[in-house]
C-alpha cells in the first residue's frame, strides 16, 4: 500500500475543514422569560403582594396609584364601574399625597383612627380590618371573617373614588384591594403590579419572602408553603448547636461554611462538631458577611459576600481573595457559580452582571465582569441560581422570578467526533473536536491530550492511546478560562470522516488519490476509507506523533465493513502514514454491484460507524 504525500496534504486540509465548525462564540444576550407571576395564593381575597404604602386616585377617578414598600409609584387605569384594570405601569411625575397617619391597632371604629367620607358613607380602617357606616354611629366590619381579616392586615390607606362613593380601594401589607359595592365584595388588584417581596431563591421553583416565609411553584401560581427556609433554618441550627450567631451560611455535602456580622468565616468539614475559623475578617471593611456559595464539586472553593464585595477561597477557607474586580454596582446580594467554566452570576443593587472568576486557582486576575440584564426590568437582583437543566434563574425586586439559558452554558465547549463532529464515544488514539474553545491545554487523570489544531471556533485534540475506556472528566483550559467535560472512552468507536455535506473521505488505493464526490466507485475496485476511532494499534505507537510510511502500525481489534449491510473484504487497517489519529481502512468492492447509491460502514469491536454513501459503477474494472 502507498500514500502519496500530496494526498496526505489533502487529507490533512480535509480533516482540518471537517473539525474547524464555524460556531458563533460572542456571549449573546439571554432571552429572559418571566415565572409565573408576581402574587402568590395567601388565602385570602384574591392572589396578595408584597406591603403597600399608600393608595389614591387621580381627581376624575379615573386613574389609580400606589405607593409600594420600595417607594416606586405604579399607575393603572381605573374606569367607574369597572372592577378591571388594565396594568401596573411605573410613574415618576406624581407626588405621593399626605395621608393620615397609620391608625393603631383597634378592634372596632372609635375616635383617632383613619376615617374616609363620600356623601353619607364612611369607612374606618383600623390595622386589622374595614368598617363601614351610614350613620356614623353603627359600624359593620367589611372585611372581618371568623376573626381573620379576608384581605389580610396591616392596613395602611384607603380612599373613595371621586366618581363614585361605593367605589373603594385600600392599601395593607399584603397589597391593594377593591371594591365596587361599598365593601360588600373585595377583589385583589395585585395582578402584575412590580411588589413581589421575595428575596432570595430556595430551589429552581422555589422563593423565600422578606419575612422569610417560602413559596413555591403549583399549577403555575406561587403558594405559601409551611417550613423555614433552608438557610435560615441552618443559620438557627447553627445557633443551637454551637452559640454561633450567623449572618450568613451554606452546606454542602458534610462541609458547612458560616458567615458571621463581623466578617469572620468559619468552616467545619464534619457537620458542624468542629470549625476552622478564616485567617482574616473577609469583610473587615465591607460588613457582615451577607452570602455564601459552596462548590458543589470541591467544596474547598467557596465564594462570600460582604456588602459590595465578593471574596473567593480555594483553601476551605483559611485565606480569601477579593475577586470584586469591576464590579462596582452596589451591593451584592447573590451569586451562582460554575467552578468548571470559572463563571460567576452576581445579583446586585442594578441588576445582573456574569463574570470570569477562577474557582479552582487562586489566581489573582481581576475579575472582568458584564451585565446581562438589558432585556429585564429596570430593578435590583435580589439572587441568582444555576440549575442542572442549564438554566439561569434570577428574582427581581417587585418584579418576580426570570430564567434565560445560562449564557456561558450557551457558550461552553462541547466535545464531538474529530471525523463526523457527532458525541458519539472517542477511542484510545482517535481525534475529538473541542467546539467553541481555542484550547491550550487539556487532561483528564495524569494523560495529556495532544492539541493539534486551535482557534477561537474550535480545536482538534487526539486522545492519549494510553487512556482507559470509562467515562472521563477531560479538563480544558481555553483562552476564556478553565472547563470540565465529560468524555466517552470505548475500546473502539469508529467513525469515517465527512464533509459538511456528508460525503466521505475515500481514497483510490493505487495512486492515494482523494475520489472525486462526484465519482463513481467501479465494481471489484480497491479503496481507502479515512477514519478515527478504530483504537490501540500494534506496534503500539506514541500519542501525537504522525504515523510513518512504510509498515504504518495495523489496528489491534478485528475491523470489518459493511456494504448495504452486506460484509465486504477488509484488505488491512492501519494508522494513515503521515497523519495524526488517522486510520486508513482498505476495502475490496464486490465484484458484482448494484449501480447506484450504496451504503458504508465500519464495525470494530461491535461498534458501528456512521453509516456514509458512496456511488457505485457495476461496470467491471478497466486494468
């Protein structure tokens, strides 16, 4: 057998044009959808909100606004009559009207509290509940049942609408209410109006509200559910257990890490019987430590934050870097991570920003960071989290629960066949594609891949010969940071190299000469088919080294192939002389064929190749 090098220069090209994908690698904005809703299901009159200050209508009636807990005034249309309103838009112009001061705690109507009149009607508000009267002498309570309030307590305002005196809405801390018929009927108008007071995310589906209740997701609405948030339950069994006052804390696994108001960090790698305290106050100079995340997968790398600053261990704690960098927003009040990738997600004062931060060196790079907000309202990020389906959930102060894919998840390396760019397996020796990174080193255990081809849209790595099947960690360092990506290991795992239209790479065996797509293959000919994949060799030969010419080593296993599901002679299969993770594969053509499209494949060790298409001439052979 004998390959031409001119040959082997256009299978080179034709490997290298098959692995370099044009992938798109700019980070691109996320599209941000909206959880479900801004109220919850309190059993009460209508879905509740968050506390609302202040409410009134414009002098024709015919606009409503509010004032909620943030000091941001909302507006929605108000039609007489009409129980509809037609959105929560924010305001900027209006001014908050002077209202009364906050009635004190009273069981029934009596002098000093709140009282609105319209012609012969008035209404009281106490802090728990409405009174209505026609006299002014005798008092029914609108809004009292079985001694509980139906629109909740902590009333705050309430007012008549200029239009019409049976027209009411009032303000408590579980939002804004209304009724057209004097108090008789309520209904909640907290429908999209930006006052969910949810401050942290307890899972993917669920929030914890400022009072620390939590809800979670049913039916596509948010209901309270009983139980204390995880991390205020941990917080407080902290407490018990040690004496350990904490602002902050996390688990993972039998690691716990405990943030405490003077910026100290203590750790404890056995459940809490013992701790380490940090070296220094990470937060000596920014406050209590205020959120702590735990790589799930090392949980010696940790990141803290104390006010506007964020700090990364990768020693379990003993010693902390501020890893802050450029993100001067305000303060931080949560962060995912993604140690693989080396991305962090901080949600801060104004918005969301996504930045490269090493968590598994403790490097001192500065943090570069970006905002990857633009398409979400305008409010502060109270928490982010990254979840196992590649998402990325935010909560938005008034405005709820976001998700997006993660934009760095859009980005990652993805690892395919070097020959069909499938995510079929690799081989012992066979080449893979790393889309989207321009790799400058890659391992998995003690092995290091040989990097053959490296560019911004993709590099071309050889496996090791010496890697053992299983299911490996490969880690990659790019030119973006640091990665992990699982990767497939068979004995064998063939696949023959196509273009992007899938024509294979087949080679006349007399002269070494790439076949033209467009010609036909002829009856009893004998041809090379270019692959990867088919595994150990013998001679064993050295990863990253190009396979001579003359006496190229032949592949161990058995190798057989396949025509239209027929078996075909294999004359021999060896490393392709001159190329890198290359094999050549030579292949006797029946005699008899039928002329036309004709299916191929490979099959070492019981695994299949792509099956590809090669065209046949039923002529006999011309010598």
């Amino acid at each position: 057998m004998r390959l031409l090098r001119a040959a082997a220069t256009v299978v080179m090209a034709w490997g290298a044009g098959a692995s370099l994908v044009q992938i798109a690698h700019a980070q691109t904005a996320p599209a941000w959808v909206p959880v479900a809703g801004r109220t919850w299901n309190a059993g009460l009159a209508g879905p509740a909100s968050g506390p609302v200050q202040s409410v009134w209508f414009s002098r024709d009636g015919n606009r409503l606004f509010v004032q909620t807990e943030s000091g941001r005034v909302f507006e929605t249309t108000a039609a007489p009559g009409s129980a509809n309103v037609q959105g929560w838009k924010l305001n900027s112009t209006d001014v908050v009207p002077v209202h009364p001061a906050r009635p004190t705690e009273l069981t029934r109507p009596e002098s000093g509290i709140l009282i609105s009149t319209s012609g012969t009607r008035r209404y009281s508000l106490t802090r728990t509940n409405i009174f209505g009267s026609d006299d002014g002498r005798s008092w029914v309570n609108l809004t009292g049942l079985d001694g509980h309030s139906i629109l909740g307590d902590g009333f705050s305002a309430l007012v008549v609408s200029p239009a019409d005196s049976s027209d009411i809405v009032a303000a408590n801390q579980q939002g804004v209410w209304r009724s057209l018929d004097g108090g008789l009927s309520w209904q909640g108008i907290n429908e999209d109006l930006p006052n969910m007071t949810a401050r942290s995310l307890a899972g993917q589906r669920t929030i914890v509200m400022a009072d620390e209740r939590q809800a979670s997701l049913t039916a596509g609405k948010w209901t309270l559910i009983d139980g204390v948030a995880p991390e205020a339950l941990l917080r407080t069994t902290l407490a018990a257990r040690s004496g350990r006052a904490t602002s902050a804390a996390s688990q993972s696994g039998p690691v716990i890490y405990a943030g405490a108001a003077d910026g100290r960090v203590a750790v404890s790698v056995d459940n809490g019987a013992t701790w380490t305290e940090s070296q220094d106050a990470i937060g000596a100079n920014a406050g209590p430590v205020d959120h702590i995340w735990i790589d799930p997968a090392n949980p010696q790398a940790a990141l803290a934050v104390a006010g506007v600053h964020l700090y990364r261990t990768t020693s379990g704690g003993r010693f902390w870097d501020d890893v802050t960098g450029t993100l001067a927003v305000g303060e931080i009040h949560g962060i995912a991570a993604d140690s693989s990738a080396g991305v962090v997600y901080a949600a801060t004062d104004h918005g969301v920003y996504s930045g490269r931060v090493s968590l598994n060196a403790a490097d001192l790079v500065p943090a570069r960071w970006a905002p990857i907000s633009a398409d979400l309202p305008i409010a502060t990020a109270w928490d982010a989290r990254l979840n196992s389906d590649g998402t990325l959930t935010v909560l938005l102060d008034g405005y709820g629960v976001y998700e997006a894919p993660a934009p760095h998840r859009a980005q990652a390396p993805r690892i395919v066949n070097g020959a069909d760019m499938t995510d079929r397996a690799a081989a012992p020796g066979s080449l893979i594609s790393v889309l989207g990174a321009n790799v400058k080193q890659a391992r998995s255990g003690q092995n290091s891949y040989k990097i053959l081809l490296a560019a911004d849209q993709s590099s071309q790595l050889q496996v090791p010969f010496e890697v053992m099947p299983g299911t490996l960690q490969l880690a990659i360092e790019t030119s973006n940071g640091f990665w992990t990506a699982p990767l497939n290991v068979k004995q064998a795992a063939p696949a023959i190299f196509v273009d992007a239209d899938g024509t294979p790479m087949v080679l006349d065996a007399a002269s070494g000469l790439v076949i033209d797509s467009g010609t036909a293959l002829r009856a009893g000919s004998l041809v090379q088919v270019l692959a990867t994949g088919l595994g150990r060799v013998t001679p064993e030969w050295p990863t990253g080294v190009p396979a001579p010419v003359d006496s190229p080593p032949a592949v161990a296993a058995a190798v057989t192939a396949y025509l239209d599901g027929t078996p075909i002679r294999v004359t021999r299969a060896t490393l392709a002389p001159t190329l890198i993770g290359n094999y050549l594969v030579e292949l006797q053509l029946p005699s008899i064929v039928d002329r036309g499209v004709g299916e191929l494949r490979i099959v070492v060790n019981g695994e299949e190749s792509n099956r590809v298409k090669i065209y046949l001439e039923s002529g006999a052979l011309v010598q």
